[in-house]
C-alpha cells in the first residue's frame, strides 16, 4: 500500500482502523529490522578490520585473521537472512510500496574457499572490496528503513 493510498476521512483526519493497523504492524517489523541490521553492520565492520589484517599480515597469521574475518561473515550472513525474512513480510504489510527485498549477502563459497586455500593479496583485496560493499548496502538499508518509519509515524498521526 502507498502512503498516498492510506485513506483519511477528510473531515476528522481520521486513519481507518484497518490501515492504522497495517502502520503499526509496519513499524512493528522496523523496529525488529534496525537492531539486525546494526548487528550486521557491526559484524561487517569488524570483518573488514581482520580483513585489514589479514592483507597485512599475510603468511601464517593471515589464516588465523582470515578465520576470524569469516567467522564475523558467517554472523553478517545469518543477520541478513534474518533480515531478507523480515523484508518480506514488511512487503507483505505494505504491499505495494517498493522495498528493497533482496538484500540476501553473497559472498559465495568459492571465494571464501579463494580466501583460505590462495591466502594471497588480489583474493584479500577483493574480500575487502566486497566486505565494504557489503557495509555500504546494509547503512543505506537502514537509512530507507528509518526514512519510512518517520513517514509512517508522521502519516499514523494524521
């Protein structure tokens, strides 16, 4: 449902039971997504850090940086599938309003197994370039996500 769709009695401004429902229960899966998506946010960053060190320290302490790195990736991973859930029920809530639904990370199995088996510079300059991508999309997530739940609130008093 667009929030210009939202039906208001024009003379008491009043929202219909139904659609002050649908707000809530919007607002309700936002307010589950924000948290995940700073946990992942947190985990991604700190991926990146032992991503940094696995560049620097390279033989022998780059596999010890590079486990730690994935574990962090793996912890990053289970959040957005948790939140590639909760996005689609936020559709489902606002059915015709366009929500990025597919923020699913993919880092893909052969370049973690790049990431151990060739420990080298390129496959952990490309690890970091996709780490920091990765972070890039999950902030402007969070920034739509705050954006609409401020037009929800301001719609939900009218």
């Amino acid at each position: 449902m667009d929030l210009e769709q939202i039906q208001v009695d024009p003379y008491t401004k009043d929202m219909s039971e139904t659609n002050l429902q649908q707000v809530r229960g919007s607002l309700g899966i936002i307010d589950q997504l924000l948290p995940i998506l700073d946990e992942a946010e947190h985990d991604l960053k700190s991926a990146n850090n032992w991503g940094f060190a696995d560049i620097f320290f390279g033989n022998g302490g780059g596999l010890i940086s590079g486990m730690f790195k994935h574990m962090k990736l793996n912890s990053a991973k289970n959040n957005m599938d948790q939140v590639q859930y909760l996005m689609g029920q936020l559709q489902g809530e606002l059915q015709k309003i366009i929500v990025p639904a597919d923020y699913r990370m993919n880092l893909n199995g052969f370049v973690t197994f790049a990431d151990f088996f060739w420990d080298g510079a390129i496959v952990d300059v490309y690890m970091q370039y996709k780490i920091l991508s990765s972070i890039k999309e999950v902030q402007k997530l969070q920034e739509k996500l705050r954006l609409l739940r401020e037009k929800l609130i301001d719609f939900s008093r009218l």
